[in-house]
C-alpha cells in the first residue's frame, strides 16, 4: 500500500512484512476502544465475487472495496476541491488521489515523509522541500511551483497555512526544490507540522486553480479577496483527471460507486528511499506494487447501509461501524472478525461554550468547569453511547495517551489531578467559586445554574 502506519517493526529487519503479506489477515474487521470507537474495517484485497477465494474467506483479487458516507454518499455529490464549503471532499478519495506532504505515525508520533523529501524549521523560518519523482497523471511532473501554490492558497482560503503567515506572499520557492515560509512569529513546531503536513496534500494543480491565483495575486482590497474566496468555495471540481498526483487515479464515477485505478508512475521505491535516510525505516522488502491495483468506494447514504455491507462481506476496510458489544461482533460479522485495540486520539468529550451562549460567564470559571468533571458519571455516559467498548478517563493532560506517555515521566503522570466522581468536591468548588444552593446552584449574580447538554454538536 501506498500511505503507511509505521511502528518500531520497521526498524528490526527479522519483523518486517512482505508488501504482499500484510501484517493483518486478509478482509479483517478490526475492533477498536479507543474514545468508544467501535469496528473499523482493515482489509487488504477485494470481496471474494471480485477474484478467488483464499483462507478464511479473504479474496486473492487485486481490489479494494470501502464505503463513501456523508457529503460524498451520492454521485452527484462528489467533488475533488478542498476549499468547497457545502460540498466537503472525502478524505478516503483525495488520499487516494493526491499525496500528503507527510503522514504521522500513531505509535511513534514521528512523522514519515511522503511527498515531501525533508523539512526544518529554523526560528521563524519554514522550510519544505519536494521529494523529486512524483507526476501529475497526464505525465507532467510535480514541481516547487505546485508546492507552492498548494501552501499559498491554504493561507488566501483562510485555511491551515493562514495560522503561520501574516499573508500568502511570506511563502516563496526559494528554489527549484524548495519552499521558504516566513512565520508569523515562533510557533510550536509539533502543531505547525500537525496542521501544514497532517492536512495538506499536493492537490491544487494550476490547470485548475491557476487563475484563482491570479486573482488572488491582483487583489489590493480585502474585499475583492473576500469575493475570490467565495468563488473558490463555490467551485465544485467533478474530474480530476488529469491532475491529480497521488497513486491512484479515476477510472469513474458511477451512481453506486467511485472506482480508482493504480497508477503506474507513482515514485514508490522513491517514497521508501526517503523514508529510509529521514526515518530509518527500511520498507524495500514491501516492494513497489500496491498489493491492490484497483480501489472502489461504494456510495453510501446511510450507515446501516455501510454496516450491511460489512456483515455482506462486501467491504475490505477504511471505515468504523458502531456496534455495541463483542457479543455482537462475533455474531453478525464473518468469522474472520478480530478485536484489536488501535492506539490513537480519538474520543468524546464535554465541550463548553465559554464564548457566548448560556451560562457562559459560569464556564469561563475553572472551578466551575472542575465542578462538572467531579459530577458528570463519565463511565455512564460512556457505556451509553458506546456500550462494552468504552474506555473513560478521569486525568486529563490534553495530550493522546501515545503522546502522554512518550513525553511525560510516570511522576509527572501521576501528579496530574484525577477528577473522580464525587458530588462533595463538585460542591466545595461551586462554592468557592460564590455559589450558593437553594433548591438549585444559584450563581454570584442571583441566577439559577440550570444548564442543558446537547449529546450532538448543533
């Protein structure tokens, strides 16, 4: 495959894994806890109606089948600009389609250089450079000026780059291979990469957005900025081809499903070359030929639909279901089914409207905020909304717990305030905080605390 999910195997020649034998069992559903995620599906070759049986009920085709939900769940829908505001890109396709500067590695938190051959930043100097080899899929090569474009209409679409740079013109080829950004000011350099790499994939080929970047170029008011950003927010991109840059390209678009093929000028063995002199990691013995030559995303418009699929054997992975115990697992989906625990960051959590809205002045206080964390059962909520999968914590450092624990000590770890459930601390805090009890909370101003939770974003 083409994007990659590294850990310490890579480094440790005994453990490494033929690029066609996965480290997974063919077509497995995986069952994930982390933040009460439920089934993710994982497979690596296509539905058994697709090529020959092989163990297990896995296939020995050369495609892979995931599912297309939400804005991209109909055909009319599917659109390849990133900066579309009703209609957003699905992050499958345009992975598929076009590469990432660099993908983050979950178990080590390191990240692995894709399309770019190396970066650094030196005060508030960002530099990128463009790993040579990569193609547009009429042949034409990717070039610094496709960098930056991509990277300067990230800051005009007010988008990841705007964070960093007063304008979109403090990001300059400084030469033929790479990208200089002035910063705005000196910025952590863990969430500079998460934003500009972890976001950002070479997808905006002058072809199509050219003259936007002349506009922009011309631009001496805000206003007439406002206006190009609006038009390029509007602007609907059905067809790639051919400029897209990833590895695989459109073949077509159909009522029932989006099919990719390989592409066959995709700098594999370039890709694995870098990553083994920034890195360390030695991927040569994967080859260079997807273990897959074909990708298909079935157009879904609900998730029953995606989760039949799954019990159907129709799917080979790239998606998450919701299921609601092991139980439920072992007896709906094939029998190949594994439960498997995937390290990562996702989860749920209670979010405050300190901003505006009701009782915002009340949120705005962290003892009143500390309150809440002592009241609400978090493990109720949890086994709620996520049944037997649910995995709650009462230490919050604000980082995933991969990256808790690789930058923190266990003293440290352990010196972060627990918030256990308990009515009587929630209670000496309100207070302190000027709160006083009648039959409701009454806050310092004479107002009743009486708040509503949403259990959905509005």
């Amino acid at each position: 495959m083409l994007e990659f999910d590294m850990d310490e195997r890579g480094k440790d020649s005994s453990q490494k894994y033929s690029y066609r034998d996965p480290p997974v069992s063919r077509r497995e559903l995986l069952a994930l806890t982390s933040g009460g995620m439920a089934i993710a599906l994982a497979g690596c070759t296509g539905a058994a109606n697709r090529g020959e049986s092989g163990e297990s009920g896995a296939s020995t085709g050369e495609a892979f089948t995931g599912a297309l939900t939400g804005h991209q769940s109909t055909s009319t829908d599917i659109q390849f600009n990133p900066y579309n505001i009703t209609l957003e890109t699905s992050t499958r396709s345009q992975t598929a389609l076009f590469p990432y500067l660099a993908v983050q590695s979950l178990s080590t938190t390191e990240w692995i250089p894709v399309a770019a051959k190396d970066w650094s930043i030196d005060g508030t100097s960002l530099t990128v450079q463009l790993l040579d080899g990569f193609t547009w899929h009429n042949g034409d090569p990717v070039t610094i000026d496709d960098l930056e474009r991509t990277l300067k209409l990230s800051a005009h679409m007010n988008s990841y780059m705007s964070d960093y740079v007063e304008s979109a013109d403090d990001i300059t080829a400084s030469n033929d291979t790479t990208v200089t950004v002035n910063l705005s000011s000196m910025f952590n350099s863990s969430g500079l990469y998460s934003n500009v790499f972890g976001n950002i994939r070479i997808d905006v080929p002058e072809a199509v957005f050219g003259s936007y970047m002349e506009e922009f170029s011309d631009a001496t008011t805000e206003k007439e900025r406002d206006r190009i950003r609006k038009e390029v927010g509007e602007f609907n991109w059905r067809e790639p081809e051919p400029h897209a840059s990833g590895p695989f390209e459109l073949d077509s678009i159909t009522t029932q499903a989006l099919h990719c093929t390989q592409y066959d000028d995709y700098p594999i063995a370039e890709v694995q070359k870098n990553i083994k002199r920034k890195t360390g990691y030695d991927l040569s013995t994967y080859g260079t030929d997807p273990n897959y030559s074909e990708m298909e995303y079935q157009l879904s418009q609900t998730r029953n639909k995606v989760t039949q699929l799954a019990i159907s054997d129709t799917l080979d992975g790239g998606d998450g279901l919701d299921i609601d115990s092991k139980e439920e697992l072992q007896q709906k989906f094939p029998q190949y089914a594994e439960y498997r625990q995937i390290p990562t960051g996702y989860g749920t959590s209670i979010m405050f409207n300190m901003i505006d809205g009701a009782h915002a002045d009340a949120w705005r206080d962290q003892r009143v905020r500390k309150a809440f964390a002592h009241i609400i059962d978090l493990e109720g909520v949890a086994q709620q909304f996520y049944g037997d999968f649910t995995d709650t914590r009462r230490r919050f450092s604000g980082l995933t717990p991969v990256l808790e624990q690789k930058l923190f000590d266990e003293a440290f770890r352990n010196s972060l305030t627990t918030y256990d459930h308990n009515p009587e601390k929630a209670a000496a805090l309100l207070r302190d905080a000027g709160y006083t009890k009648d039959k409701w909370w009454i806050k310092p101003n004479g107002e009743p605390l009486k708040a509503t939770f949403q259990d959905q974003p509005p």
